[in-house]
C-alpha cells in the first residue's frame, strides 16, 4: 500500500511539473492584442452588441466590451432615450496545449437605459461628448471563460460568461 502512495505521489508531483513547465513555455514573455464582438447582457432586461479589445501580457487576460449609448456624439441639441452596456474581465491563461488554450476569468458586466442630454455636453479634441445619465442599471459580477485557438501569430477567442457571449481575433507577438 505504501509503494502505491509513493507512485501516486511522483505521478501528481511530475503532473504538476509538467503543467508548469508548459504554462511557463506559453505564457512567459508572450504579448497578444485582439478584438472581440458580441453581446452584452445575455439574460438580463436587455441584451445589446458591441464591439471591444482584449489583451494577453505574460499569460494575464484582460478585456473589455461596450456597447456606447447611440447619441453620445450628436451634434443635435434634444434629449434621447438610449441604452448602454459593459463588461469587462480579468483571468490568467492555462494551456492545454500550444494551440488550445482556456482563460477562467472574472469582472463585472452592467446594461442600462437612459437618457442622453443633447443641451449638456462638452467638446474635446475628439468631438462632442453629450451627457448620459442611467435611469435604470441591472449588473453585477460576471463570471465564465475565454477559450483560444493559436495558430502561430493568430488568436482565435471564443467567450462566454454570465453577462456575455463574444468572438474575436488578435495577434501574439
């Protein structure tokens, strides 16, 4: 019975360097940027599309997904009725393999409506930026996972979390 703990042991114990040696392999000094599409607030009062950015640095996930409220930018003077939705996420990277790749992550996703007020804006180097205040907010913690497809210097994401369901493509460098 001792003998088959001890190989249990060395069996889990070369697992363990194995897996670490293979996360180190993927994910030290790699850098990847992408975009993603999709949509936010699958579920919830209201679901909406929007388009964002994600980022690998040294195997950490980070992401970001808006969909900006349609008169952010009007140059009419009014007051609209819009709608607005986020999510964003943070997780590590854990390699299967060089090509497969799956990032448990968390964050926070939100969708609301409001109203955005033509006649209260101000004006930057980027243009006219209209105010927008929430009148009703439904959000909270998301959770879920990113899965990665590497074929060399391209990334294939496919998400899926409790506030949104999103693809993308981004380069590794």
């Amino acid at each position: 019975m001792r003998k088959i703990l001890v190989l249990i042991v060395f069996f889990i114990t070369g697992l363990s360097v194995m897996a670490q040696s293979r996360i180190a392999e993927v994910n030290n000094n790699k850098y990847a940027i992408g975009i993603q599409f999709g949509e936010v607030g699958i579920g919830k009062s209201q679901t909406l599309f929007g388009g964002g950015i994600n980022a690998i640095i040294w195997g950490v996930y980070v992401d970001f997904l808006l969909h900006p409220n349609a008169h952010h930018s009007s140059t009419e003077v009014g007051t609209w009725h819009d709608k607005q939705g986020i999510a964003t996420h943070i997780g590590y990277q854990i390699p299967f393999s060089k090509t497969f790749r799956i990032i448990p992550m968390i964050g926070y996703g939100e969708v609301n409506e409001g109203i955005t007020d033509g006649s209260d804006y101000s004006i930057d180097g980027s243009g006219v930026h209209n105010k927008y205040h929430a009148t009703s907010r439904d959000g909270g913690f998301d959770f879920g996972a990113a899965f990665v497809l590497n074929f060399g210097i391209l990334n294939i994401y496919a998400t899926t979390t409790y506030w949104s369901l999103s693809a993308g493509v981004g380069i590794e460098f």
